[in-house]
C-alpha cells in the first residue's frame, strides 16, 4: 500500500491511516471499522476531523492483529496483553476515565470467568 503523505508532512494523512487499519482489520466501512476496534462508531468521525488517528488505536490494532480479539474462552496471557494496551490510555487524555474503568472491568469480568485471581 501506497502511504498518502500529509500535506504538513507529519507522515500518512488520516484517510491513509484509516485505509491502513482498515486494510489490518478486514473491513471496509469505517462502522466495521469502530465495530472491530470495539470503539464508538463516532470515533472514526472524530479521527477525520481532527486529522489524525491516536497511536494508541494504531498500536491496539496491531496487537489485535498479533494476539487475535479477546474472547469469553481466551488466556489469561491475551487478556493481560490486553491490560497492558489499555493502559497506553492513560497517556492518551482524550478517552475518558469512565471507558478506561469500563474496559478493565469487562476484563476483570473476563479473567475472573477464567479462574483468575483479581
């Protein structure tokens, strides 16, 4: 894939960003898209109009590439990974605490369906 340059120079424009995830994801529509980044469908609404997609998103679909999705009968390994990206939200202010905390809940939830201590 061709990477469309940002006229400001600041790399990939942010269609080319989303093209590439995507691409990564195996969607098409940018409602697939939020659907399998498991984010809000506003979200890619939001990445255009502020021209850039966050690192955080681009490194999370890159780890869901590598470690697949989390699901109900997943690892603990891949659920802990999981953890350890949701974290890079902290450095990331425009998500609100309240979808960090929702988002480690669901996978406490999950861990402790697994046996997990937590």
């Amino acid at each position: 894939m061709v990477a469309a340059l940002d006229p400001s120079g600041g790399g990939m424009s942010v269609e080319a960003e989303i093209a590439h995830l995507k691409a990564m994801m195996h969607v098409r529509s940018d409602t697939a898209l939020a659907d399998s980044l498991r984010i809000t469908k506003g979200a890619v609404s939001t990445w255009k109009r502020r021209g850039r997609v966050s690192m955080y998103i681009m490194r999370r679909a890159e780890l869901m590439v590598q470690h697949g999705q989390i699901a109900p009968g997943d690892s603990m390994e891949r659920i802990a990974s999981e953890i350890a990206l949701l974290s890079g939200r902290l450095q990331d202010m425009r998500f609100s605490s309240k979808r960090l905390a929702d988002d480690l809940e669901q996978l406490a939830a999950r861990a402790r369906a697994l046996g997990g201590d937590t």
